[in-house]
C-alpha cells in the first residue's frame, strides 16, 4: 500500500510539473534529514525485529 501511495504521489508531482523522477533520484539529503532517516530506520527495524527477539529471550 505504501508503494501505491508514493508512486501516486511521484506520478501527481511529475503530472503538475513540481517534481520530475530524475529530481527524486537525484536528491541528496542533508546531513540532518539524513540522522532523521537513519533514527526512524533503526527504530522501525527494532520494532520489527522484536517481535523475532522476544521469543528467543524466553528460552
């Protein structure tokens, strides 16, 4: 779902002239959106990867 949205998006941005693919491929973050990104990655991997955790703890 979250594939269809963003592709919406995208193919909405490119239709209206704001955004083209080659500026979203081409975009570099900053040093601050890049720690922002890579915070939200390692706390969505720990929230997934619990859920293979826990049960290994209760042995």
């Amino acid at each position: 779902m979250l594939h269809d949205r963003l592709d919406t998006i995208e193919c909405l941005l490119a239709t209206k002239g704001i955004l083209s693919a080659a500026d979203i491929d081409a975009y570099e973050p900053d040093e601050e959106v890049a720690k922002k990104r890579e915070h939200w990655r390692a706390e969505y991997l720990a929230r997934i990867l619990r859920v293979l955790q826990e049960p290994l703890d209760t042995l």
